[in-house]
C-alpha cells in the first residue's frame, strides 16, 4: 500500500510540477505579442482493481491547453483590419488636407489677388507698372498650381511606396503561415498540440489582418486563408506571392497583383491584377486604395477643373479686348490637353482623341471608356456610375462635357481608356504671355455719345462677344423728336426683333435700351436724349485709356461660372477646400470609433487568452501547495516503508 501511496504523491508531484511550469510560462509571456495564456489538464489516473474495490492511481497531465477562442480572435482580426484601414486612410488625408489649408490661402488667395490686380488695370490701363503687378500674380498663382500639382504626385508616390512595403509584409506574413501549418501538422502528429507555434500561426495572422482583410478557414492542412473575395492567399503548405505593378489603366499608379510563380517578369497581359475593390476597406492597403480613389485622384481631378475654367475664361475674355499695343488679346494662360491612357491590357489597336466641349465648365472627375462589343460606355472611377455611352458602329460621342473619338484604328470587346480631363491642368498651369503689354484691357468696341448731344441720354461701354465685327465706321443711333431711335445699320433689339437701317424703332426713356449687332457686340442707351442727338459704337484705335474688357475681366471673379453657374471661381475654390475638410473630420470620426470598437474587441480576447498577473500569482500559491502536499505524501508513504522494514528487523 505504502507503494501505492508512494506513486500517488509522486503523480501529484508531477502535476503540480506542470502547474508550476505552465504558470511560470504563463508569468515570463505576460508580455510576449501573441501569447495565449496556458492551463494544464488534469485527469485521474485508472484505477487498479482490488477486493475492497479500484484502488486510486493518482493523476496525470493530459495536456496543456491554450485559452483560445476562435470567435473572439476572428472579431478581433476584423476589427484590426477595419481599425487599420481608416486609420491609414485618416492620416494620408490629413496629409492633404494640411497641404490644401485654410479657403483663404494659397491658390484661393491667388485667384483673388489676380481680380484685383485686374481691377488695378481696369482703372488705370495705361499703366505699365499695375500690369507688371498683374503678371506678378498671374506667375505666382502659376507657381502655386504648379506647387499643387507636385505635391498631389508625391502624395501619389507615397501610397505607391507604402503599397509596395505593404505587399512585401503580406508575402512574409503569407509564408510564415504556410510553413507554419507544415510545422503544426508535423508536430500534432505526436499527440499533443504544439501551443508556441500555434501561437505564432495566430500572430501570423493578426499582423496579416492588419494589412488586409483576410479570411480564415481551417483544415486538415492548417490554416487557409483567402482574400474577402475568395480569392487564396495560403492554402496548406503553398502560399500565393503578392506584387506591386504599373496598374494597366493608371501608369502613374501601382497595382496589386500575383506574382509569376518562378520570379520571372510579366507582361502586363500575362499579369493576374487584383481589382482595388477587392481591398476596399481593409487594413492598411486598403486604406490607402481608398485614399487614392476615392480623395487624392478626385482632389486633383476637381483642382485642375477649377484651374482650367479659371485659365479658359481668362483667355475667352481676353482674346475679346484689345491689348496695349491696339492688337486682339490672345491667351494668357495655358493648361495643356486632357490626359488619356490606353489599357496595357488591350487587344486592339485603338488610339482616342479626348476634347473639352467648354473650358469654362469642364468636367471634375476622372473617367474609363469601356468597350463591350456594342457600345461605348463612360463610368466614373470614383463611384463606378455609368455617365453615358455611345453604340457602335459611330466612333465619337458627346459625353460629361467631352467629345470622345476614335482617333485611330478600332476597340475590341473587353478594350478600355483611362480619361483624365482636368488632372494634367495643375502640372501644366503656366503664363502663355508674360508681356505686360498683352493684357487686352480695352474693349474691341467704343461707345460714345456725341459732343453737341444736349439732352441727358447716356450709353453704356460697349460689350463684344466671340465671333464679332464691328462695321465701317461704326453703329450710329439717331434720336428722333418722336422718341424712336434710327441706326445707320441693322440691328437687334432685345426682344430679338431685326431693324433694317434707317428704319425707326421705339425708345423709352424710362426704361432705356440695349441694341446689339447680331448679339456681337452692343450697348445700352438710358435716359433723355434730345432731338438730333447720337450715339457711336465704333472700333477702338487705341488701347491706352480704355480699361473696360480689363473690367469684364475682373468682373468674372464674381460670376457664378463653376458647377452649373452656382458657384463663382474663388467660392467653388473655397468649397473644395471645404469638402476635404469635412471628409478628414468625417473619417476622423470615422477612425476613432474603429478604435473604440477594436479596444473592446481585444479586452474580450484578452480576458479569455491573455496573462492576469494577479491570476497567475495564485495560481503559482495554489500549484506551490500543492507540491508540497503531494511531497508530504511521498515523505510519509516513505517512513511508512521504513516502519515496516523496522518490524522486519
């Protein structure tokens, strides 16, 4: 009996030997990222049978567990791939928005500084030292587009970068999970589960998630996982190797996709890229996709809009006035052409010829022409809507503002273009003419009023529109003692009614009136001219004294020209500005709830899988006493030995 009270305390000795190593384990990782917290299992030893009944064998260890809950890990990995994801999306835009700055600043205080310095001219156009400050301006808002345009593209460098260290950490990750499976199953197959690599399968995992959002499912091989879409990223023992490449419609930008299998390089039509959707939202690749597609592209799309109506309306009004030296104004400033990218991908051997249909209003957003074998259709990149489409066989169309043609050679079913209109406007911003002379301050056209006129009629400055001729020498309006008007010519009035010249047409004084050459070129009379009195619109000579195009100039910086005429061009700055501000406080928002969710998330795992100190101190008390109860039993199973060998002697 004393024997089988001796193998007892002994059992009981290992156990609590096994409790005290598994909680020292448990003490020294209390720390360690990764950790599952351990337990010991216990069972009672079979017993022996005898006549007075089964005899008690002691205990043995069977195992030692890992606290894991499979759920609470899986909602943890979501919420850290969600965490990560806004939280990434949140700095780069904070990035932009810090870079954008205050409505008031920057190339908001540009445009305004440049109406003024036109309001300067239009005072004083004769001045060569206010067109100087006007063309100082002019360069420095040049400067600062340009400025605009180079920090969008090393924000667009940086997402490329910080892709590319992304899906380098993915395949490192990636691997060390399938190798970790061959390790796990080589291990499990003595019996016993091997907890530290399963702990680091698990850590594996968790480092991934935060990367990208990944699923989880497992098998006889170990862990398989795969992107939300299905597609796989490790299945058993083989993991899928992830690379970063010139995306096929965008080459400016990087692109994720698989890798050749052997290393080699791939053609961009061998190349299994992975749609950026596939990533949206999860973790910090997909942060930064969503930064790309849905802020930094439509930021520099509605930017360079902005820039380019700016540009176009300038030059418009321009062309239309006189410059210092008695010629027609041409551009002042000049934007380049939309940007087009062929699909490297693309069967065909179509070319596409992409023109804004009125520079005034361009479009401000970023486009794909996709081709389906029938029909031509347009959709924006940041929403994926359909904003029009054309059928075959025509091969140009009118859509969003543009006129999109096949300049050469033919699309073929799955074909598709990269449309940029307005990106390239920021890069390619610049003074057309630094002269200071070739600001067409004065108007094409002079009214007058007659020296010898007696009574108190008047007549505005005279107005020009494009395509305008003013007739040799000039319009001449005749008051007449029956309050009608005659002109020497035909004209316009504004109820649109043609009168031939010399033929007599009402005038109230009350109400006054605007005549026009064919809507070319007009002017307004008010109040009360006396008999005899007239009125000259003639071509102007000079340049010098007339500020008045210089003035219409000026005017546009008030007129509501942007967003369908309800924004003008400083307001609808302002409201860009506006817009990234509230999205960066929107995703701020955003982001500090993710983390909120993802801290709940990790107390309800670890208090399941993580170390409680004060837990393991008692543990340690508890598997001390142990030891030394079941070492009081060996001690006394031994003098009971001895007691009997005593009888013997």
């Amino acid at each position: 009996m004393s024997s089988n009270l001796f193998d007892i305390g002994v059992s009981g000795l290992n156990a609590a030997q096994w409790g005290l190593t598994t909680t020292g384990q448990n003490i020294s990782n209390a720390a360690t990222p990764g950790y599952t917290l351990e337990r010991p299992v216990y069972q009672e030893s079979s017993g022996q049978y005898t006549a007075s009944g089964f005899a008690g064998q002691g205990v043995t260890t069977a195992t030692v567990t890992r606290s894991y809950s499979d759920f609470l890990t899986k909602q943890l990995n979501s919420s850290q791939s969600n965490s990560s994801s806004l939280n990434t999306y949140y700095s780069m835009l904070s990035q932009l928005n810090n870079l954008v700055g205050d409505p008031t600043t920057g190339i908001g205080a540009g445009i305004t500084s440049y109406f003024t310095g036109l309001q300067s001219v239009a005072n004083s156009p004769g001045t060569t030292a206010t067109r100087q400050t006007l063309m100082s301006s002019a360069q420095s808002l040049s400067d600062q587009m340009n400025a605009a345009a180079t920090t969008y593209n090393q924000l667009r460098d940086g997402v490329n970068q910080s892709l590319s260290s992304a899906v380098a950490q993915v395949n490192t990750y990636a691997k060390q999970i399938a190798d970790l499976n061959v390790q796990i199953a080589t291990a499990s197959s003595a019996g016993q589960p091997p907890n530290q690599l399963l702990d680091q399968r698990d850590l594996a995992v968790s480092n991934l998630s935060q990367l990208v959002s990944v699923q989880v499912t497992t098998n006889n091989s170990g862990y398989n996982v795969s992107f939300g879409n299905g597609q796989p990223l490790v299945a058993g023992s083989s993991s899928y190797q992830l690379t970063t490449a010139p995306s096929p419609s965008d080459p400016s930008e990087l692109s994720i996709a698989y890798a050749s299998p052997d290393g080699s390089t791939q053609t961009a039509k061998q190349t299994q890229y992975l749609p950026d959707s596939m990533f949206s939202g999860g973790g910090t690749i997909g942060g930064l996709l969503d930064f790309r597609s849905q802020s930094l592209d439509p930021a520099q799309a509605k930017l360079g809009a902005i820039a380019t109506s700016f540009a176009t309306q300038l030059n418009d009004q321009n062309e239309l006035g006189i410059d210092l030296n008695g010629k027609a104004g041409g551009a002042l400033f000049s934007t380049g052409s939309p940007t087009v990218y062929a699909n490297s991908r693309n069967s065909g051997n179509a070319t596409l010829n992409v023109s804004i249909n009125d520079g005034t209003q361009p479009p401000t957003g970023d486009y794909s022409l996709g081709f389906d074998g029938a029909n031509y259709t347009l959709t924006d990149r940041s929403s994926g809507a359909v904003v029009g489409q054309f059928a075959s066989p025509a091969t140009s169309g009118t859509i969003a503002g543009m006129t999109i043609s096949i300049a050469s050679g033919s699309m073929t079913k799955g074909d598709s273009f990269t449309v940029l209109p307005t990106r390239g406007s920021l890069d390619n911003f610049s003074l057309s003419n630094s002269n200071p002379s070739a600001i067409a301050a004065a108007s094409p056209a002079v009214a007058s009023a007659a020296t010898g006129n007696t009574g108190t009629g008047k007549i505005s400055a005279a107005t020009v529109t494009a395509g305008y001729s003013i007739p040799s020498p000039g319009i001449t309006l005749t008051y007449n003692s029956d309050n009608t008007l005659t002109s020497n010519v035909d004209i316009t009035l504004p109820d649109n009614t043609k009168v031939t010249a010399g033929t007599k047409f009402p005038y109230d004084p009350t109400k006054g009136l605007t005549i026009s050459n064919g809507s070319k070129v007009s002017a307004t009379i008010s109040g009360t001219p006396s008999t005899g009195d007239s009125f000259t619109i003639a071509p102007n000579k000079g340049g010098t004294s007339d500020g008045s195009n210089a003035l219409a100039m000026a005017n546009l910086g008030t007129a509501k020209s942007m967003n369908g005429g309800t924004d003008t061009l400083t307001s609808s700055y302002a409201n860009f500005v506006n817009q990234i501000g509230n999205q960066t406080n929107a995703l701020k928002a955003s982001s500090t709830s993710a983390t909120a969710v993802l801290n709940q998330a990790t107390s309800a795992q670890q208090a399941v899988s993580g170390v409680n100190l004060n837990e393991e101190a008692a543990n340690l008390i508890q598997y001390q006493q142990l030891y030394q109860a079941n070492s009081k039993v060996i001690q006394t199973a031994s003098s009971l030995f001895q007691t009997l060998l005593g009888i013997f002697n």
